[in-house]
C-alpha cells in the first residue's frame, strides 16, 4: 500500500509536456494531504488539486480520506467508498516522482523510495470524485493498487507474509488510453506490473520537515 510519496516537480511536468498546474502543493504527500491529479476533460487534460484518499458522497466529513487512499482494482466494484466513481469510469492518474513502501530487514521496517531510472515523472492509476460537503466542493482521488506476489521488485515489500500489493503504473504512451476509459468491463488491461528494468529503488530514511515546502509555479 502506498501512503506516502512525492508528486512530479515542476520541472518534470515540464519535461514530459504536461499542461501547466495552475496550483502550489507540497513536496511530499500522506493521506488526507492535497496533491495533483490528471484527467481528461473533453479532449483536453486538466489538472485539480484533490485529497489524497477518496471521499465518497455518502461520507459526512473527509476524515475518511485517511482511510481510502487506496483502493485494491479488484473489490472497487463491490466496496461502498469506491463502487460509484469506479461504475462511473472516474479514472486519472496521479503524477508522481517517487513513492515509498516499507521493506523489512530483520524484522524491523525501513522506508523505500522506488522511482524511474531515467528521473522521469510516472504515472499511478487513481479513482476520483467531486462533490459537495457543507456546501464545499471536495474532490479526492485514491491510488489503485494489483497483486504483487510475482513482481520481482514489489514483492519484496510489506510485512513478511502472502499479501503483496502494488500501485499500478500506467505507461506513458498508454495515458491517453486510459484516461479516455469508458468501460468498467475494460480496467483489466491496465492490471499490470511496471517493467522493473525501468525502475529503481532504494533506502530513504525519512526526515522531519518542520516546515511543508509548496511547489511553486515558475514557469514562462
């Protein structure tokens, strides 16, 4: 499960010809955190600033988001929190630069980053919505996530045990794809590991950050 990573900088939104975020957010993201999120708005790709983790329309506050910042692609369609977008096709990508899982080693947990060899932002699949809370518009978005007992890098992550997940990672030349989904029946052909050959991924001790550096706008 992932919990924690970082978004795209600026610069890497730049280098793979994303649309301008038009918004600060943070360096670093948890759930219930704002982060960007990508999705296609009649022909053109959109940015929006959205909770990490998804508040479902029946929810009466977004403390839920705390709780659904991940979704397992194979329950979507029968879980309360996420049956709605996922029938509905609300499906964007979160943008990110690297994301952390825990490896244990010697049965104590350590933080790991995974990130794209080549320094290049990825794609990880998200199920969003949009609605209205005390007359507020909330929108929030949660990461999908795939078996990942037979992927040589995901596997070796989480509590020693059968259960390995994975963020799903959608292929730059299959975002537009993805994104133009309109069919729940066809969410299984973006139900794949990520090629580990073009990933990397190392130990990253956390460190406290007493203060939330926002990405700031400034491009031309």
């Amino acid at each position: 499960m992932c919990a924690n990573y970082k978004p795209l900088t600026l610069e890497q939104a730049k280098q793979i010809e994303l649309p301008l975020i038009p918004f600060e957010y943070v360096d670093e993201v948890y759930p219930s955190y704002k982060t960007p999120l990508l999705f296609q708005s009649e022909q053109s790709l959109e940015w929006r600033d959205v909770l990490f983790g998804l508040v479902p329309k029946w929810s009466e506050d977004t403390n839920i988001a705390k709780h659904t910042y991940n979704a397992r692609h194979e329950t979507i369609f029968q879980k309360p929190s996420f049956l709605e977008a996922a029938s509905k096709c609300k499906f964007g990508v979160i943008p990110v630069a690297e994301f952390y899982e825990s490896k244990y080693i010697d049965g104590k947990p350590q933080r790991w980053g995974v990130r794209r060899k080549d320094g290049q932002a990825f794609y990880i699949a998200a199920l969003y919505e949009i609605r209205k809370l005390n007359d507020q518009i909330v929108r929030s978005a949660t990461m999908l996530t795939m078996n990942a007992i037979d992927h040589p890098m995901m596997k070796e992550f989480h509590e020693p045990g059968d259960v390995k997940r994975s963020v799903v990672v959608i292929p730059h030349d299959r975002l537009n794809e993805w994104l133009s989904l309109k069919q729940p029946n066809q969410l299984s052909r973006f139900m794949c590991g990520f090629p580990v050959e073009e990933f990397e991924c190392s130990h990253v001790p956390k460190i406290k950050i007493e203060k939330v550096t926002p990405q700031l706008n400034m491009f031309d």
